[in-house]
C-alpha cells in the first residue's frame, strides 16, 4: 500500500473534504491494498479517506503508531442467552464482553427462551438489542417443522441473519431431523443457511456411552460418526436443492475432507477451541468446562482441521459462545451443560497463532472479517475501504498478556483459556467510527443491526 500524497475521497454531504470526525493516524493499515502505514479518515460513520492526511482535520484524533488496523471482527455464533437466560448472559453483558475483545459485530442464535421462531420474536430481540448491545447485530432466525413456509419472509426481515437450522444438539420445536422437512426448507429459502449438524438418532441410540462423572465420555458418546454422517446427507439434500449451506464448528477430519470437495456449495467455520484444545488433555484439565456441542476432539482431529484453515476450505472463525455460570458447569456429567465462553478470546488467541507463525495475518483477517461479508453477503462490513462502515479492530501484535478470568465481561465469569498468555492483543475495538473500547475501558452501547445484501430495506 502506498502513501497517498494528498487529500482524497469526495466530500461528505454537509462537510467539507477537510472535515472529519474522526482521523486514525500513522497505524499500519491492514486490507486490499496490503499492509502499510497509514492514516484513516471517517465521517458520519463510515470511512471517509485512507492515505496520508494532515492533522488538524478532524473532531478527533486517534494517535495508532505501533498499532495494527484491521477490518472490523465479526463472529458469525454467538449465544447470549437473551430472552430466558439472563442469569448467565444477557445482549448487553455478552456484547460487552464481545468489545472487550476486539469484535465489533455478531451473530446471535435462535435457542434462546422463547426460541427465535417468528416475526415477532425477532422484532423482540432487535428492539430489546437496539441501543443496548455495545456492537453491531443480526439474530438467527431458528427452523422448525411448523414455521418451514414462513422462513423466506423471516430470513428477509430487519435484523434478520439468516435461518439457523439444529440437525442435532436441540430440544423441542428447534430439532430438526426430518429428511422431508430439510428437503422443504432448503426447497424455499434463498440466502445461505447455517447448520449445527450432527445425527441425533445416533447421539439418541448411543447415550448409554455416557460415563457418570467423566467428561471424556463426552467426545466418545459424540463420535465422528455422529458429525460426518448428518454433514453427508446435508450435502447431498443441499445439492438436490441447488442451496448453499453453512456447516458451522466443523470438529472431524473426515467432514473437513468431505467439505473440501463441496465448495461451490458449502461454507465453513471452525472455532478458535477446537484448533487450540484437544482431548484428553482438555477434559483431564478442564474437566466439565471443556464440555461442548460438537466435541473436543483428540490432535488427529485437531490436525486436519488446520489443514483445512491453510489450505482454505475454512471460510470463517466463530467463537460459538455459549456461556454457563460455573455452578451450572460444576454439576456432574452429564447433569452439566454444554457449552463455554469465545466471544472475548477469539482475537487474542488466534493473533497469538499469527505470532506463532501458524497462520498470517491476512489470513486472519479473512476469516475474521472478509469471509464473513463473503458468505453472508453483509453490507459495507468486513472491509477497510472508502465508503464502508468504519469499523476497526486496532491490535497491538507486540502485546504479551496473560487472559484471566478476572478479565472476563461475559456473566459467567470464566473462560476455558484462563492462564494462557499471548502474545497480539485486542487494544481498540471502533465501531461505525466510535471508540467502543479503548484500552480496556468500555463506553456506552450504541448497538444497530447488520444490514445484508439480500435484504436490503426500501428506499422510503
């Protein structure tokens, strides 16, 4: 990326071309352009200019020498428990915690009480999010045998991520295990889909594999097996459609070869906890907080999972954070639930693999930012470039710290990661060109909902 000699960009209606509310300086920019240093310059929430601009010409001023810029994180899973489970996280203490840690927007999912499942209750999460939730926004929607004929209205509404479908892992109207009832779903919506996708008649016939108080059980009862198989015949019921699909928390080597061979119609995410956690160790050390849906699985799994992160058959990092208090995670396997905080940690621990050579950070930051807009088809998100919101993730990758619990904004009060030190940190997380977190310190919300390209609102 070169330096722009002189003032650019058109001007902003109702500001001059050397009027700015806010101007980033001497960072080093990190987009399409390459890796260089940098200044940017934002009006009325969106990034007004990128180059080399004087100073003096904007309200505010953010000095960023030695600082990385990077486009905006998004984590495409997150579960903050809002209705019906606010006693472990809320929109306003997950979204907190999401800033603390670099992200400036997500995705929230269905299984909340009541679930997701209708107009009304989406219109219900974004009201109750608008203004109170620290980052941006767009909930899934969740699929059921009863609202199938409903999902192309619901999929296209305000605030609206997509459809989220439970193949396995869910309770009551959100399981959806029916080959018809995938087949008329995928039949009538348009954007991509995101799948939990696990066979739950198998996780049904094989619970007796549980062990009374032994978490390692978990990994056992929730075989590779139970993942691969559900994944083929979503494949293949995709493909009878002509529908793309999003396989979400790939965790099996055999999907993640499957997976490579069906591009043109399937995404995929994996999370930072099954690149960096492996079973026994993590269950020998966490016992029941390394308790998830899909599992931890052991390093063979874990292998070719990063080999699929290299090689690019992953197209997105979520976190799924799915917080429980720890007197819940205390309670004897398989009494515990499943589930652990990522909101928080997601950049911390994946810039510390940047710094560790297991990955670069351009590609980092395509899984991060880039694949998400790519995917989801989001508006003006996950791109640093003129016209687009301004929102940033602003790292000090020199940065060593060590994660705590004590730094944790999450209810629960915990994470799986506690203790390790890294090295990358999150140190400004801007959104729509205000400082939602600056060094640790957190402002007040100022939540909108994403907007897609495939659902665009109308003008007037």
């Amino acid at each position: 990326m070169k330096r722009l000699r002189s003032r650019k960009g058109a001007p902003t209606e109702g500001k001059s071309s050397l009027s700015y509310d806010l101007l980033i300086k001497n960072g080093t920019v990190v987009n399409h352009a390459g890796s260089a240093k940098a200044d940017i310059a934002v009006a009325g929430g969106r990034i007004a200019a990128i180059g080399d601009i004087p100073d003096g010409e904007a309200t505010e001023t953010i000095e960023a020498t030695g600082l990385h810029i990077l486009p905006g994180v998004i984590d495409t899973q997150c579960h903050f428990r809002e209705p019906g489970g606010e006693h472990k996280e809320d929109l306003a203490s997950g979204s907190r915690s999401a800033v603390a840690g670099g992200v400036t927007a997500v995705f929230e999912m269905p299984n909340t009480n009541p679930v997701t499942t209708s107009k009304e209750a989406l219109e219900d999460k974004v009201a109750r999010a608008t203004g109170r939730m620290h980052c941006d926004f767009a909930f899934y929607v969740g699929a059921t045998q009863n609202n199938i004929d409903l999902l192309p209205m619901l999929e296209k509404l305000p605030g609206a991520a997509g459809i989220k479908v439970f193949l396995g892992s869910s309770t009551g109207d959100l399981l959806l295990e029916d080959p018809e009832a995938l087949a008329a779903l995928l039949s009538r919506i348009s954007r991509r889909a995101a799948f939990h996708s696990e066979n739950e008649g198998r996780l049904r016939d094989r619970a007796d594999i549980r062990r009374e108080g032994d978490p390692k059980s978990h990994s056992e009862w929730r075989d590779a097996e139970a993942a691969l198989s559900s994944t083929e015949a979503l494949i293949s019921a995709a493909r009878i459609a002509g529908k793309r699909i999003h396989v979400l928390h790939v965790s099996t080597a055999a999907e993640m070869e499957l997976l490579a061979l069906h591009k043109d119609v399937v995404s995929v995410e994996v999370t930072p906890q099954h690149l960096l956690l492996a079973a026994p160790e993590a269950y020998e050390l966490l016992g029941t907080k390394a308790q998830m849906n899909p599992p931890i699985r052991d390093v063979e799994h874990q292998r070719v999972l990063w080999w699929g992160l290299d090689q690019g058959v992953v197209d997105v990092l979520g976190s799924d954070h799915a917080p429980h208090t720890l007197e819940e995670k205390a309670k004897p396997y398989p009494a515990s639930p499943s589930g652990m905080p990522g909101v928080q940690t997601l950049v911390p621990v994946m810039l510390d693999q940047v710094n560790q050579g297991s990955l670069s950070l351009a590609r980092f930051i395509d899984l991060t930012s880039a694949g998400a807009q790519r995917i989801f088809g989001i508006s003006r998100k996950g791109r640093i470039a003129v016209g687009y919101d301004a929102d940033f993730t602003i790292c000090d990758l020199k940065r060593r710290e060590t994660i705590s619990d004590e730094w944790v904004e999450s209810k629960s009060g915990w994470t799986p990661f506690a203790g390790k030190t890294v090295q990358g940190w999150p140190v400004g997380t801007i959104i729509r060109g205000y400082k939602a977190m600056w060094e640790g310190e957190i402002t007040e919300p100022r939540g909108r909902a994403v907007e897609f390209g495939e659902a665009l609102p109308k003008a007037g």
